[in-house]
C-alpha cells in the first residue's frame, strides 16, 4: 500500500479559477494522467484524461495538461461554483492509479455578488434598496457630451501648462535683462575711471625732478623743465619748453626734436 499525503487545501471565490500542478518522478513519464472528484475515495465524476496521443484534454470547466519535459502534470478548473467543493486527485496509471496529489477544494460565494443579487431583486419588484447604487456620468450622459467634457478638460489643462510657461519664460527675461544692464553700468564706469587715470597720467608726464617756473612770464620762455641728477652727462636728454615761434625750423644741432603737448582739462 501506497502512503498518501495530506490534502492540499484550496479556497476559491466563486467565478474564479482554480489551477494546480502535480509534479512526478520519471517513472509516470509516458503514463496516463488523470483527474477526478473522489466520493468513498473513488472517482465519482469531473473525470479528465490524458493518453499516450493526447497530452491535454478539456471536459467542460476542466482542463488537464501533461508536461514530460517539466515532469509536471497541471489542472486548470474555470468558473467555479459553490457544488464544485469537495476532494479531488491528480494521479497517474501504471496497472493502477497512484495518486500525485490529494486537493480539498472549497469554492465559497462572495458577500458583495450576493448583495448586489438582492439589490437587483428589489429594483425589480419596485421596492427601494438600502443601499443605492450610483452610476457614473458614461451611463447616464450621452457619449458625445462625455468626449466634449474629456476636450475641454484637456484644454484648461494645456492653457494652465502654457500660461506657467509663459510667466517663467517673462521672469528668465527680465532677468537677464537687468543682469546685461548692469555689467554695462559697470563697464561704462571702468572705462571712464581708466580715462581720468590716463589723463592724469598725462598731465603728470615730466613733472618728476626739478622744475623751475614762472608764472607771471609764461608766455615767454622764462622757465625750463630740466631733469637734473646727480653728475649727468652729456649723452643724457634735455627737455625744454618753448613757445611754438620760439622754435627754429632747422636746429642747427641734428640732435633737437619738438613735440607739441596739449592738455584737456578733466572734470572732477
């Protein structure tokens, strides 16, 4: 005598489907595989088959499928009623049927189907539920208002997106709108401070060493701007201001050259 496992209990909701795998060594390969509902621990009814043609076989809500490669033979049963409780085997035949597994299956009803079967039944004999059942705008409105009220929800959605586009778009300009006119301010500003430091500069060009001045005499040649050391030699520059009619046109030394130097006054 064979021992036999334990039942393997399984609960379903009714209209749900119940699928189960039996596993087998290799000595129920190529063997018949069967599943029933067992009654006195005999098979009663639910009966499926495979053979060595057929690998799969469906009676009514039942299917059976054997998988030589997996060594696994399955059992599919759809739409399960409250009646199909009961035992069931998965075996297979070598003289005799040897069981694979033992299933408890106990199919229950669901509590909301059965509410909803009372409900109908008293919408139908004209006497109000206690509990309404309330219906969506698909059903009561017709299906053109229904795609109209999608297109306009879209729209607002895609103005809502566009306008905070937009308000960005106006805050990034401006922003680099006052960024810009403030680098010019700036450069404006260094480049008139580097002018007066030239122009400074240029007034103060030669008024390094001793000067000698006069200014009551400054419209003749009274002064001179010498750049004295200490022992200069005679290789060294002589500068010297002189009235533009006091200039000879031909120097008689070949080493005297004139230069005009005008200053431009400079706000402060």
């Amino acid at each position: 005598l064979q021992a036999q496992a334990p039942p393997v209990e399984e609960r379903r909701r009714e209209g749900s489907t119940l699928y189960i795998q039996c596993p087998y060594t290799a000595k129920a390969t190529n063997k018949w595989k069967s599943w029933c509902r067992l009654k006195g621990g005999q098979c009663h009814d639910s009966f499926v088959r495979t053979s060595y043609y057929y690998q799969s076989q469906t009676t009514g809500r039942t299917t059976i499928k054997d998988d030589d490669t997996a060594g696994t033979v399955s059992v599919t049963m759809t739409d399960l009623k409250a009646e199909d409780s009961g035992m069931y085997r998965c075996a297979y035949y070598s003289n005799d049927y040897s069981p694979l597994k033992i299933i408890s299956l106990n199919v229950f009803k669901d509590p909301g189907s059965s509410q909803l079967g009372r409900q109908f039944h008293c919408a139908c004999s004209g006497i109000s539920p206690h509990i309404p059942v309330l219906q969506g705008p698909s059903s009561t409105w017709p299906r053109s208002q229904a795609m109209s009220l999608s297109n306009v929800n879209t729209f607002i959605l895609l103005c809502v997106i566009l306008s905070i586009l937009l308000v960005l778009a106006l805050i990034t300009s401006v922003t680099l709108c006052v960024r810009l006119h403030k680098v010019l301010e700036r450069s404006g500003n260094q480049e008139a401070e580097d002018t007066y430091d030239n122009a400074e500069g240029t007034a103060q060009f030669g008024s390094t060493g001793r000067r000698e001045s006069s200014k009551d005499d400054i419209k003749t040649l009274k002064y001179v701007n010498l750049d004295l050391q200490s022992q200069p030699s005679p290789e060294d520059p002589l500068y010297c201001n002189v009235e533009p009619s006091g200039a000879h046109s031909t120097p008689q030394a070949g080493n005297v050259e004139y230069a005009v130097i005008a200053f431009n006054p400079f706000p402060r």
